[in-house]
C-alpha cells in the first residue's frame, strides 16, 4: 500500500501540545507561556480532539484541572503522561502519512534538538509513549532512524515537499549522508515525487537552522511566505533570493504556484537584546481555522488578511505570540497535527 504526507489543511483528528512545565526553560514565564496554551487549548478543542503530553502526573492533574477552570471542552481533550526536555511538539511529534483508502501510517524520525543544540532524550521518546495511551488507535508505526524535524518539511498535497537546503543539509543532521542520499530517503519515506528545496532565507535569531515552517508554507492557493521590502534591513537580500527562488517552483503539474507575500513583524529583541526570529509565516491549520501568531504589532492586520487569502475556507484567529516568540519559536512550533483516523 503506498502512503503519502498530506498538506496540514486535510481533515484533522487531533492536534498534539507537550505541556510546558518549571524544568523546562519556559520557567521564568512559565504564566505567560500557560496563557497561550490555553488559548490554543480552548481554539482546537473547540473544534477536534486535543492530546497534550505531561511531564509527569502531577504536571496532568495540573493541566486537567487548568483546563476546566477555563471551560475548555474536557471532552476533546486527551492527557498522557511523557517525560519531556521541552515542548516542541512539530519537531519530536510523529509525522503522519496517509494511503490512498486514508489509512494512517505514522513516522517516528529520530529528533537530535536542531543538531545536538540541546537536551532531547526525553522529547525523542514522546511518540512512544503516544503510540500506547488507550486513546490511540491501533495506526500502522514505523520508527525512521533519520534525523527530521516536522518544521523542516511542508506538503502541498499534491506529491510536492518544500524543505531549506540551509537545516536538511547541515552537517548537524544527517552529516553522513549526501543531498541526493536525503532526497532520496524523503521522497521513499514520505511518499512524495518531487523536492524543492530553497536555497535562501534565515530569519535572525532562528536556531532551527532554517525551518521551512518560518519562512514559507503550502496553501490551498498557493505559498504564502515572508517578504522583505527594506533594502536597509538585515534580511532583505536572503528573503529577495528566497522570493525569487519561490517564484520558479512548480508542482508536479508544471504549473507555477501563486505566491501569497507575508510582511515582517517590526523587530522584536529579548532582554539580552538577542533578536528574536518573529514570523507571521508559523501559523497552525486546523479543522475550519488557521491560527496566526500575531505582536501587537501594526503589521498583524496585513498579515491575517493575507492567510486570509491564502486560506479562502477557513475562520482566520490571531492568537498573541509575544510570550512565545521569548524561546524563539510561535504555534506552528507548539504544535503538531494528526489527520483524521488516528486518535479515539
């Protein structure tokens, strides 16, 4: 049976979350941090099935109980218990693809914390405890000892994968293999016909080395992506060339995409003046929405009615980030979506 990854705006059955806890390095905000989960809580559970992994059973009955003081619709949502280093559930979450009868299979690849940059022992076991919570169906599983990052990769639905030469081929990933030898393993283990791979772009502060998920992302209509208009800003010749480069991609069809441009966010710094790599382009589908990070930046409006566009048929919800952004990444990095037919 031939499987494929399908674009994030398929039918979703859940979205994962691993809850933020005092030993994760959110601990100094780890109120504010709380704040936006609960709001992506009360967001997806109010539309599909919810399963957050909890540090430990404490952490659980915690999260339980936070949930419904803030109504949140208990009934959706799914508690496990699974150790973790931190919450980043797009890059240790499993990458679910599906066959032609949409029968799930779903990947475990192996996750080394964005090229051995941090502690990821604990996080590179989460989908194994996931894959064996009562609630779980009894999908197909196959462990990948290759190193890959959810953020790393978007499907367009259509047997095409995007990906930045700039994380899939650092030597701090698969350093043993070469860009054929990766391509190759991509289109085999994800079931896809073509890679495009962009040669361009990096948003200052990103230590994903380049995640995809940051600066450009497959639409219904087309790639909606982060432009840069200011020759006098630090990242205008990177996203130029990126822009350009999007602009030659076709799909299996031959046809050229339509290209949706993103502003930036004005600058945002942390306390130790270190930019933090801010992106409307982090945005998480779900069933019937797509929530956007926003700023409290002049910017949010222009960058929710491009999604907009981009996303004709769902509700489009801002959701603020700036807590978010303090660790360097937004929603789409909390997140990890499973397709229809998984979770019960």
């Amino acid at each position: 049976m031939s499987y494929t990854l399908p674009p994030e705006w398929e039918t979703q059955s859940a979205v994962l979350l691993t809850w933020p806890h005092d030993k994760t390095d959110w601990a100094p905000i780890l109120t504010d941090i709380e704040n936006v989960y609960i709001q992506l809580a009360c967001h997806i559970a109010e539309r599909q099935l919810l399963v957050v992994a909890c540090h430990s059973s404490d952490i659980q009955s915690h999260v339980a109980s936070l949930l419904e003081s803030y109504n949140v619709n208990i009934g959706n949502v799914r508690l496990f218990i699974a150790p973790c280093n931190d919450t980043w559930a797009r890059d240790h979450g499993p990458i679910t693809l599906l066959s032609e009868k949409r029968e799930p299979k779903l990947l475990d690849f192996t996750f080394n914390a964005w090229g051995a940059k941090y502690h990821a022992n604990l996080d590179n076991e989460i989908n194994g405890h996931l894959f064996k919570q009562p609630f779980f169906d009894a999908a197909l599983t196959q462990k990948n000892d290759l190193i890959l990052e959810g953020g790393s990769i978007e499907s367009d639905g259509a047997g095409t994968l995007m990906t930045t030469s700039i994380c899939l081929l650092n030597e701090n990933r698969n350093a043993h293999l070469s860009k054929q030898e990766i391509e190759e393993q991509l289109l085999t283990s994800l079931g896809m016909k073509q890679v495009l791979w962009i040669d361009h772009g990096h948003l200052a502060g990103d230590d994903t080395d380049a995640h995809v998920d940051t600066l450009a992302r497959f639409a219904p209509e087309g790639i909606v992506y982060v432009q840069c208009n200011d020759k006098t800003e630090s990242h205008y010749a990177e996203l130029s060339n990126m822009e350009k480069q999007l602009e030659s991609f076709e799909n299996t069809s031959g046809e050229r995409y339509r290209l949706f441009p993103l502003p930036m966010p004005n600058p945002i710094s942390n306390e130790d003046g270190e930019l933090l790599p801010a992106t409307y382009a982090n945005y998480l589908i779900i069933n019937g929405a797509v929530l956007v990070p926003t700023y409290n930046d002049d910017k949010d409006a222009a960058a929710l009615n491009v999604i907009q566009k981009a996303h004709p048929n769902h509700d489009i919800i801002g959701v603020d980030c700036n807590a978010v952004i303090q660790q360097f990444g937004s929603l789409h990095c909390l997140t990890m979506q499973i397709p229809a037919g998984v979770i019960v």
